[in-house]
C-alpha cells in the first residue's frame, strides 16, 4: 500500500486512537494525530506527530487539515459529554 498523504486521526480518550496509529506506524503509512484537547493524554500524543484541536472550532481544525494536506479522517475515542456544551 502506497499512501502518500498522511492519515488523520482526531483522537478522544481511551486505547483505540493509539491502537491505530500504532498500525499505521508499523505499516509505513503516513498519520498525524490530531488529539481533542482535555480529552487525550499529552504523554501519548507526545510520541507522533500532532496538532491539539478544539472540537468547537471547526473552522481552525479544517485549516490544520488542509495544513497537513489530510484528505482522509478518522475520530475515534471517547469524549465527555460536557464537551459538547458551547
């Protein structure tokens, strides 16, 4: 497989976001974490490539998308609930 563009993966709490990037890592594939801040560990997403990201500003998040010229997406983790209250 030969992915040139790297991957997104907005990640929340818990094992499944790492488990992925742990995947890509291994295969070669090209990713870029893109952790929802408050909800992931710092110490984890320390280790890759990253850029922190408030699920409330939308506009801010496309840019650093396209910034890293991300053109396929994945959320995975879980979130709070109060998150989602703007």
């Amino acid at each position: 497989m030969n992915i040139k563009k790297p991957i997104g993966i907005v990640m929340g709490q818990g094992a499944l976001p790492m488990l992925l990037a742990n995947h890509l890592k291994k295969n070669n594939i090209p990713f870029v974490l893109f952790p929802i801040e408050g909800q992931a560990s710092q110490e984890v997403v320390s280790k890759h490539l990253h850029e922190w990201i408030l699920l409330t500003r939308v506009k801010e998040t496309i840019r650093l998308l396209q910034g890293w010229d991300v053109n396929t997406l994945v959320l995975l983790g879980m979130c709070d609930a109060l998150l989602w209250v703007f």
